[in-house]
C-alpha cells in the first residue's frame, strides 16, 4: 500500500477544500450588510419626508381653506352690513320727513343710490365691513343700481341695486355679488290673503297665491258661523293653498282639527296624517320686522297734496281733516286744477210757474245742474265734492270716468275727493256703474249692484261703537265688482269692511275683482254666501276666514250643507297685475320694501 493515498488523506483534503470555499464566500460578501442598512435608512428617509410633506401640506392646505372660507364670510358680512346700512339709511329719510310726497320720496332714494354708486369705498359712506381677523378687510367694489320700469315720465317705481363685495383674508380673496330690490310698494298687495296679527283659516276655502300671518297662523277644519241669532259650526275639508304660506315660526302656526289635539307645525313630522296641513316646503318664515305697513292717514294726505300740486301745505290738509273742513279749505283756495261741487248743486230743478222770471231761474238752475254732473261724469281736473255724493247709475249719476292719463299719468295727478259719504248703488239693474278714478273719501263707503271699477280708493272714517258693535265704515253688500278693461279696485279702509250677501243660499259665486285693506279685524264668510276673489284680502288686525263646500239651504235656522266638494263657497285668487294698473294710486307707506336675492360668486 506504500506510495498510495490513504482515505484518510483524501477525506482530509476534501475538508480543506470545503473550509477554502466557504472563506472564499466570506470575503466575497464583506460590505453587504452595510448596504443593506443604508438601504433601510434611505427608505426610512422618504418615508419620513413625505410624512413631514404631507403633514406640512395638509397644515397649508388648512390654513387656506381656513383663510378662503373666512374671506367667504367676510365677503357675506360686508353685503350685509351695506344693505342693513341701505336700509337704515332710507327709513330714517322717510321717517325724518313723514310729509314727503312720493316724488320727493323717489327722488330721495335715487339721490341716495347716486352718492352711494360714486362713492363706494369711503367710510363715510358705511360701506366697509368691520373685522376682528388680523391681516383681513373686507369692502364694496361696486355699486350699480337700474329702475325696472318708470310710469310715464316721472314717477319711479322699483329700482335693482347690484352690490359687489371684495374680503381678503391673509391674500385669499372672495368677490362676492347680491341684487337687492327697493321700492316704496305696500306688502298687503303682495298676498292673497293675510294679517299683521292672527290669521284664523277655518273650514275649506281654496287659496291661489301666497298668505300671511304676522302673529299666529291658525288652520282649522271646523267653520264657524252665526244665523238668526243663533251660533253653529261644521266640520269641512280640504283647505287648499296653492303657494306660500309665511308665518313668524313653525311654533305660529297651529293646526285644529276635529276630534285630536292642537298641533304646531313644529311637531309634525312626515308621519302626521292630517286633513289640512300645509306642506313643509310651502310654509316660509318672514319676520314682522321687515313687513312694510300702510300709513293710511298719511297716504290720504299725501294724496290730497298730489291733487293741489306745488305747494301743498300737509300740514294745514291734516288740520283740516280733523275738523271736518276739508272741503271748504280746498273750495276757498280757488285753484285753477280744481273743480268744487257742492251737494245742494246736485238737487235737480223744478220749474216754479210759467212767469219769465221764474223760466229764466229755472234755465239757469238746469245749465247748472247739467254742468256739474257732466263734471261727476267726465271730470278733466281734480273734484272737490262737499256732502254725501250717490250714484245709481241713472243717466245723470252712470259713474266716474277721468281718461285714462288724467288717472294715471297727468301732473298734478287728478283725484275725486268726496268729503262725506259715497254711495253706490244700483242694484238690480242690468247695467253697471263705471269707476275710472282714484276716489278719496273722508266718510264711509257703501257700494251694491253692479259695478266696474278701475280705481285705488282710500277711506278715511273712523269707525264708531253703537252697543259695543264696532260700525262698518266700509260695506260691499248684494255687489259684483267687474274689473273695468281688465282692471281692479284696491279699497283701503280705516275702519271694518263687511262684505255682505242678503240673498244668501246661492250657488252661483260673487266675482270680486279687487284687493281690500282694513286697519282693523275682519271677518269673511262662504258659507251660505258665495265668493270669487280675484285681488286680496288684507287686515291690519285680525282677519278670520270661515267657508265650506258644497250646496247650502236653509233648514230649522240653520244651514245645511251637502257633501259636494268641487263647489267651493270661498275662492280667492292673486291678481298680480295690480302694481301696474294701479301704480298711481297706491298708498305710501312707513318704511321702504327691500328684498334679496341670493349671493352669488364671482
């Protein structure tokens, strides 16, 4: 075996050559784990950074929104401060001079929005916003202001004033832009039916247009109702309002219905069944506040002015009105504009005896006669009338009729001015007396029968209590008003209005082409009585509503009513075009009427 390898040695250089390999390997991955380690902190490293980017973004991206949403508010607050500022601005001016005429009172507005539209970003001009915010301002940019109509050539009806904002808030800006609307328009006019105090809806009347309660607003299926003496109420539904209804909260307006708990609208869920309740998106909170009243004495005043023209003392024409003078004071004032005509004119003549002398007194008393009630009958200048005046429809006494520029357009404008009563009545003739005229009356009005009107009309007389029972200064009883070419009455009373049917029980409605307006409470009935309003009706106080549906007979003192719904007994409609046909008439008002649209972004 000599000179042989022996397994041994074999073995034992196998072995080194193992242990050679695996040093080999060692020294080829000498460092590795180095990279390895700087590879870990490289990725903690970007992680860590866009950590602390996205934490320092986010932080930014805050801090911006933060900064463009205080702008936003900013830019919101300086739109309200300037129309607060407005608003102030032009209340106090109306308030400051309550015997401004409504030219004046035009006039004044427009001079008001001039100053404001020259000088936006002045202090003084109350347009800047107030701010707490560091590094913050907030302004109006721009003020530009448009009248929507005119009538003729003088008298100013509604202007639009587009108001820009700017706020910066840290360099984030915001241009905000709102249109604001100002006019001198009563609200009354602008409801179908409505209260400054409680509004009362009972039974089942249909409503088109928008009401308002400017205390509570209370709807009820239980109609009320006295004859003969005697009290009595029914059940009856629906009550239908196809428009808004605007109340002070959801906690004023209350639902009664027969046989369950009084119910707030703030309680009502979509769960509630109820007969009458009013839908949630047609009820809209509208604060008293902001309502624009009639100054019913003012305006009267303010339309006698109009009718003397340059010059009117108001205060001497308030006078006068309270001592019942007014007519003498007109009448001794000899104006050119004015025509007087005295009651005792209006006694037709009588031929004494055929003496010449007796003739002759009785052909001047007829030029005389035939002359003012041609000038009743067509006046071309403003009338002064001392007494009662009535007209029955006959040939001598067919109505009022100016032209229509004489009404509306002519300067100064023409009014009928009647100190004492005005009586219309011809009722049961075929053919209707004709009103084409503003009428101012100092006494109370009664209308009946048949008539056509186109007409604003004030009146004047406060009511007096006889046994507790406060008078109706104003009676529409046995009357259909027809609009005259498409027109309407506007009626605006000092006292009660009674709207009246004596032959009751039928089923044929009363068209009532007209809006109403009381300083005081009102009632209104479709039970056994039935009406078609196509205006409104409005009450300073209190106004009540009670109507059912159906046929309605007289039965043991009662009244009964059958189960036909699709005859409604009361029906009042809104007749929007009101401010147009009678923009020459209407009432001024305490404050002036300023509404919103909503702000938009720019």
């Amino acid at each position: 075996m000599t000179g042989q390898p022996t397994r041994y040695a074999y073995v034992k250089k196998a072995h080194i050559k193992k242990a050679h390999i695996k040093l080999n390997h060692l020294k080829e991955e000498r460092g590795s784990a180095l990279v390895l380690v700087m590879f870990i902190l490289l990725l903690l490293t970007i992680l860590g950074l866009s950590v602390l980017s996205a934490t320092i973004g986010g932080a930014q991206r805050t801090e911006t929104r933060k900064n463009d949403v205080q702008s936003l508010h900013l830019a919101e607050k300086t739109l309200d401060e300037a129309v607060a500022y407005i608003t102030s601005r032009l209340n106090k001016e109306i308030e400051t001079n309550r015997d401004m005429s409504q030219a004046e009172l035009d006039q004044s507005i427009n001079n008001f929005l001039t100053t404001l539209k020259t000088t936006p970003d002045t202090p003084s001009a109350g347009l800047k916003a107030s701010t707490d915010l560091a590094n913050a301002s907030g302004k109006i940019s721009g003020i530009t202001y448009a009248l929507e109509r005119t009538i003729g050539t003088e008298t100013l009806v509604k202007y639009i004033v587009t108001i820009n904002s700017e706020a910066e808030v840290n360099g984030v800006k915001r241009n905000l832009k709102q249109r604001v609307f100002i006019d001198t328009f009563p609200d009354f006019l602008k409801y179908t039916i409505g209260s400054e105090n409680n509004l009362t809806i009972n039974g089942s009347p249909s409503i088109i247009g928008d009401i308002y309660a400017g205390g509570k607003l209370i709807v009820s299926d239980k109609a009320e109702y006295t004859y003969k003496k005697n009290f009595h109420s029914l059940i009856s539904s629906p009550f239908e309002l196809d428009g808004m209804a605007y109340v002070q909260s959801l906690d004023k307006l209350i639902y009664r219905e027969d046989g369950k708990s009084e119910l707030k609208a703030s309680d009502i869920t979509k769960e509630t069944i109820m007969t009458g309740k009013i839908p949630q998106d047609k009820v809209g909170i509208r604060s008293r506040r902001t309502f624009v009243e009639v100054n019913v004495e003012g305006s009267f005043v303010d339309k006698v002015a109009e009718a003397i023209g340059p010059g009117a003392d108001r205060t001497a024409i308030r006078n006068k009105l309270a001592t019942g003078s007014l007519a003498s004071y007109l009448m001794g004032m000899n104006l050119y504009n004015f025509d007087a005509i005295e009651q005792a004119d209006l006694i037709k003549p009588v031929l004494q005896d055929d003496t010449p002398e007796a003739q002759l007194a009785y052909d001047k008393a007829v030029n005389n006669f035939t002359t003012k009630v041609n000038i009743i009958k067509g006046p071309q200048k403003s009338v002064i009338y001392k007494g009662n005046l009535n007209l029955d429809g006959s040939n001598d006494f067919p109505g009022i009729l100016y032209s229509e520029n004489d009404k509306n357009l002519s300067s100064p404008r023409k009014w009928f001015i009647v100190d004492g009563n005005l009586i219309i009545d011809n009722f049961g003739k075929e053919k209707a007396v004709e009103i084409l005229a503003n009428v101012l009356v100092t006494g109370k009005v009664e209308i009946r029968g048949n008539v056509k009107f186109d007409s604003t009309m004030f009146v004047l007389k406060e009511p007096s209590t006889i046994d507790g029972i406060t008078e109706h200064t104003t009676l529409v009883e046995d009357a259909t008003l027809q609009g005259l070419d498409g027109k309407e009455l506007v009626l605006i009373s000092r006292g009660p209005i009674l709207i009246n049917r004596l032959a009751a029980f039928t089923n044929t409605p009363t068209k009532l082409d007209a809006f109403f307006y009381t300083d005081s409470d009102a009632e209104l009935y479709g039970v056994g009585s039935m009406f078609s309003l196509s205006g409104g009706f409005f009450a300073k106080g209190d106004l009540t509503i009670n109507a059912v549906r159906g046929t309605a007979v007289e039965k043991e003192n009662m009244i009964a009513i059958d189960n036909n719904r699709n005859l409604i007994r009361f029906k009042a409609a809104y007749n929007d075009q009101v401010f147009q046909d009678q923009n020459a008439g209407l009432p001024r008002v305490k404050t002036v009427n300023i509404s919103v649209e909503d702000m938009q972004l720019e």
